[in-house]
C-alpha cells in the first residue's frame, strides 16, 4: 500500500491519517461533501468533493472510507469497481443486500474489503484473547459498548439521523460489539433482544447471542451513559472470570483509538476480503428484525 485516498474528513478521519502517516504512506486524495474540510490539504493532496471525481482523476493502491454510514455501500461499490481496495469504517453498509452486493463484487473480482472493526485490534482485547485461548475459552462472555454519543460527535450529528446511520446504538456500536463476540467466540445467532428508542434513534440495547457451541454471549449498548465503559468480560470452565478494559492504558478522551487504527491498517495491508463485515451487519438486521417482528 503506498498510494491512498481518504472520502470522508469527518471525527474518525483524524486516527486514519495519523496511521497513514505513521507508515509513511502517501495520501494521495482526499474526499468531503463540505469544502471546508479539505482546507489545509492542497496543493499537495487532490481535493475532492464527489468520490467518483476522485476515483476518476487519482490512481490508489486502496480507499478508506469514513464517510456517514449511509454512503458506505455507493463509495465502496465505486472503489470496488474500479479495482481499488477498500478499508472501510464500519458498518459495511446500512442496507444488508447492499453490504451482501459488495461482498459479491470483492469476491468475484478478487479486489480486497475490509471492514474495520478497531476494537480488535485493542491492545487489552489481544491480550484477553491470548489468555482466553490458552486456557481452553469462555463459557461465557459480554461486551459492554457504553457512552454518552453528544460527547463523541466532533461535529457529525448524522450519527444522530436514524436513516444515516442506520438506526442508532444497534447500527454504528452494534457493529464493533458483535465482532468482538465473533473475536472469541467464531460465529453467533440472535437468540433474544431489546431496544429502546428516543425519537426513531435507538439509544439503549441488550442483546443476547450464541455460538454454534452452545456459548452465550451478551451485549451491552447505551448512547445515553454518562461517561465511558467499553469491556469485554469472560466467563471460563472453572468459574474464573477475565476483563479487558477497552480504555485502560489510554488516559485522555478517546487515546485509545490512536493504537488501534494503526492495527486497522496493518490488517488492510495484507487483508482480501473480510466476511465479517457481513456478519455484524447480519446480527444488526437480526436484531431490530426480532424487536419489530419478535421472530430472529
């Protein structure tokens, strides 16, 4: 990867460009609807505000997209198209066919997507999972994903628009929860759920999943926390229980996501094409299909 372009200079952009730098990375092109966000990239970075204009002008060696989540199917789609590898923010998509439709494409073309989940790639989580499988795995497990999402906007209240976003908790934390149950526990079914919502946004959840094992797993979403926990909790065979601590070591308001991009591009490096972004999607269309419908 020496070439890339980055659609979408929004408050998660920040830890993509600090990782592309780090690795001495050219950033190629850059990529927003608001022309202000591109102030202080030219004249040695394309400016763009279309992504096709983008795609058109600029040759990459891969794409990452940190635009509102409902853009995520069109510019991946575009990418893909062209041959382009993409990292994207997750999720996927909003739409489940959109997000089977990009699969489908990286698939068939052999062009890399990744989906990026940087809770993965959190130092304590590696290091939970380590332990965890050395001593045989969990019996057990939840996810805890909590916060107050006024405090965590940096200005993109579309986080807070259920047709951008897909929804709310369910739809953007949802996403980085489930793949840490997959992390531990490979694939997981919707056993039981439910959701709270605050005008159409979907602001509390408690999820219940479990593996093709038998192992049940819980999920833990609040956007209206006061404060920050994200956890991962284990139970093992013989009663000892494990914890890591998303943001421990990372003292200061989201410090830990500096790391954990960095693992995120290092992952897209070397990744072709992940079917976990699929797979969360899927727990995220489980989820509010049960809550509207009662059936999994």
């Amino acid at each position: 990867m020496r070439r890339v372009g980055v659609v979408g200079l929004g408050a998660i952009s920040a830890y993509y460009l600090a990782a592309v730098e780090a690795r001495g990375w050219e950033l190629a092109a850059v990529c927003d609807l608001r022309p202000d966000r591109l102030r202080g990239f030219a004249p040695h970075v394309g400016c763009f505000t279309d992504h096709r204009a983008l795609l058109g002008s600029v040759e990459l060696d891969g794409l990452i997209v940190t635009a509102p989540n409902d853009a995520h199917a069109a510019v991946c789609r575009d990418a893909l198209r062209r041959g382009v590898p993409v990292c994207v923010e997750k999720p996927l998509a909003v739409s489940l066919d959109d997000a089977r439709e990009l699969v489908a494409i990286a698939t068939r073309s052999g062009v890399p997507l990744l989906t990026s989940f940087h809770r993965r790639y959190n130092d304590n989580v590696r290091r939970l999972l380590t332990e965890v499988t050395a001593r045989g795995g969990a019996t057990a497990l939840r996810v805890r994903y909590l916060e107050r999402i006024e405090e965590h906007l940096g200005g993109d209240t579309w986080y807070l628009d259920p047709v951008r976003c897909g929804g709310g908790c369910v739809a953007d934390n949802g996403p980085n929860a489930f793949d840490l149950v997959r992390l531990f526990l490979g694939d997981v079914d919707l056993v039981h759920a439910v959701v709270k919502e605050e005008g159409g946004t979907d602001r509390q959840a408690v999820i219940e999943l479990e593996s093709a094992s038998g192992v049940p797993a819980v999920v833990e979403l609040d956007w209206s926390h006061p404060g920050e926990t994200k956890d991962v909790e284990m139970l093992l065979a013989d009663g000892t229980r494990l914890r890591a601590d998303m943001l421990a070591g990372h003292p200061g308001f989201k410090n830990s996501l500096w790391h954990e991009y960095h693992g995120v591009l290092d992952e897209f490096e070397t990744a072709g094409t992940d079917p976990g972004g699929l797979a969360a999607l899927r727990l995220v269309h489980d989820t509010y299909r049960f809550c509207q419908e009662g059936t999994r």
